[in-house]
C-alpha cells in the first residue's frame, strides 16, 4: 500500500543485515529514503491516467526557511482493476483498488544537532475474490487497510568524533475484510486485525579516525496484535484472538575500516533477547579490495534471526506456537568496474540459506477449504 511520489531512493541490501536491522532481516533490507524539504517554496503536482481505468493524482509542498525544513506529500490512486481470480479459469469480475496516502517530516536545526519529526498515514480498500480457480469470483467481498505511522528522531554531536541518535517509533495497521451474501455463495465472513508495535532504537557512531568508524547501539521493540473472525458458512462460527505480545531488545557493534590502498573492511556482531525465543547471536563480516584502478572486489558473509509473528505463533484457527524461529546464512560476492567517465557495471552473485523457514501447508491442497492449513517450518531452503 506504500505511495511512492514523496520517495527520494530505495537501496537494497541483499543477504541477511540483522546485524544492523535486527529481526527480520534475515533475507535482505529495502531502505526506504523519504524526501525532505529544500530551498525556496516548491510546489509540485502530477496526474497520471492509464488502462483499466487507472487514475492517479499527487501533490507535494516542501522548503526550508532559516532552521526549519518540511515536506508535505499526498497521493491518491484508483483502478477498476482486473480479476483477482485467474480469468484463465473463467473469472471475469474485476476487483478494484483505492489508496489515499498522506505523509509529512519537518526538519528542526538545534545548532548542535537535529529533531526530525515524521508521519505517514494510509487508508487503502481492496476488493477481493473468495479463492483462485473456477467460480473464485466473489463480487462483494472487500477489504480495507489502515496504517499510521509517526517517529521522531533527535540527533546531537556531543563531540567531534561522536555522533548520537535517539529514534522513538510507532506503527499501527489495522485490517478488516468482510464478505457479504450475495447469491452464490449466501453467506457472511468478518475479519479485524489490529497490530502495534513501537521501537526505540539509539545508535552511537564513533569516528575515531579519518579510517575508522565504530558503531555502538541497543534497540527495544514491542508488538502486539488481536484478530476475531466470523463466518456463518457453515453454521455460526467465531474465532478470536485475544490480544498477545512479543518483545525483543538488542545490543549491536560494528567496524568500519579503510585503508589507504582502497581496502575496506566491515565487521559486526548483534546480541537479541526475545521474550519467547531467548538469546540470538548474529553477525556480519564483510571486505572490498581494488583490483586495479577501475575494477573493484566484494564480498560479504552473514547470519540472520526472524522469531515468528503474533499472528502466525497464536492464531486459534491455524497459528502454531510451536514454531522454531528461522536462521539464515548467506553470502553475496561481486565485481564492480568503472568504464570511462560516465559508466558504471557490476555483477553480483547471492546466496542465502535458510534453516526451520516458515511456510503455509494446506493440509488438503483445495484453496477453496483454506482453513484446514497451518503454519509449519521447512527444515531448509535457499535463494541465489
């Protein structure tokens, strides 16, 4: 559901990063960098219209005046859609999508450091179809999507060699699908879902020389969730997740260092307490070395940690709370070559091992009788 008009770039780390990001990031990281406001007063504005009668509009309004910089973003984007049941097996009814997307980050210069404020808000509804093969379509079953998400974050410089962060976040995501009666299928399914969590995060870089920075930093993350189901297809039936909770705190290290040749060396360890996983050790060790003036090497090695969700630990209906928690181990090697002036390629080869991954299993293949699935872990499994 994320709007992409107020983005300035996305990087992409690949391999496991929980080092640095923690749980989670077992497989990879997609850092999302959000404009800020600059300069003079700018105004700008787009629409865009295409197949499917697909009509998107967006407007943003950002500057900076003296020690105060914003940047307000809204998008909005609406589709007829196609049918999100396979038309190959006779679905036709086509499922539209909706999305208001509003965010804003203001930018306050305290002389000795920033505060940078932070708010994103979504409201996204989907229609849907009941399942994928023949008679999937399903006209009147709907889903809409809620998320607010505000951080701030204080940066000060208590010395030359020492940069400090505080970063104080919160995320909600609230869900409800309903599937009202129609004629073919004359009954109702109800579902809410509400999650939370909140993390504070401080991260503490130590440039102790031109070469060399040290990274000393410790995290806290909650998160909460509550589902209830109804559904009347087979008799009144009502399932409900009562409110369940997941913490995990962290204490990470890392080294950067570079040589005068063009060398470069990273090397990182995480500590994690989770309160139903215990203590998880993860660490990253990665190097760069020139081989001539336009080639360079690269390779990374590292482990990862995700402790399974509330959802997938406690759902009454097709939660498993005997669930391990999924490792990973992965390693990512490449060449990168400057070609005159104006070019740059590389190649890269990745590879990440999984142990006790999390999957679905339906238990008797027919995606119209999800509800007899659950949750397992596979023993091993590889991307490259």
């Amino acid at each position: 559901h994320m709007a992409t008009s107020d983005i300035e770039r996305i990087e992409v780390l690949f391999g496991p990063q929980s080092t640095l990001y923690g749980s989670d990031a077992i497989g990879g990281v997609l850092n999302i960098i959000t404009k800020k406001g600059a300069g003079i007063h700018r105004l700008e504005a787009r629409m865009e219209g295409g197949s499917f009668e697909t009509l998107r509009e967006a407007v943003s309004f950002g500057a900076q005046s003296g020690l105060f910089s914003y940047y307000l973003a809204a998008d909005h984007v609406k589709t007829e859609g196609i049918s999100a049941a396979s038309r190959a097996e006779g679905n036709t009814e086509r499922d539209g999508y909706e999305n208001l997307s509003v965010a804003a980050t203001g930018t306050f210069d305290l002389g000795g450091g920033f505060l940078k404020l932070d708010i994103r808000s979504t409201d996204a509804d989907n229609e849907l179809d009941h399942y994928g093969g023949p008679g999937g379509d399903d006209p009147n079953f709907t889903g809409d999507a809620e998320q607010l998400l505000l951080s701030g974050q204080l940066i000060l410089y208590p010395a030359d060699i020492w940069e400090s962060s505080l970063k104080v976040s919160s995320n909600a995501h609230d869900r409800h699908d309903i599937n009202r009666p129609d004629p073919v299928r004359p009954f109702t399914m109800e579902l809410d879902f509400k999650g939370r969590s909140r993390k504070v995060e401080l991260v503490n870089n130590f440039y102790v020389s031109d070469r060399s920075t040290v990274t000393l930093g410790l995290d806290s993350e909650e998160e909460t969730g509550e589902s209830r189901f109804f559904s009347d297809e087979f008799g009144p039936f009502t399932s409900v997740l009562p409110e369940e909770s997941a913490r995990i705190d962290g204490i990470f290290f890392q080294e950067q260092y570079s040589a005068a040749s063009g060398f470069t060396m990273t090397l990182g360890a995480r500590a994690d307490e989770h309160s139903d996983f215990g203590a998880q050790t993860t660490w990253r060790a990665g190097m760069s070395l020139p081989l001539s003036s336009t080639t360079r090497f690269r390779t990374v090695y590292g482990t990862g940690f995700r402790a399974p969700s509330i959802d997938q630990l406690f759902n009454p209906d097709y939660g498993n709370p005997d669930l391990a928690a999924e490792r990973s181990r992965g390693w990512d090697a490449g060449l990168e070559a400057k070609i005159g002036k104006r070019l740059r390629a590389s190649v890269s080869w990745h590879l990440t091992r999984y142990d006790d991954l999390i999957a679905w299993f339906d238990a008797d293949g027919d995606p119209s009788t999800w509800w007899d699935g659950s949750y397992e872990n596979i023993s091993s499994a590889e991307t490259r």
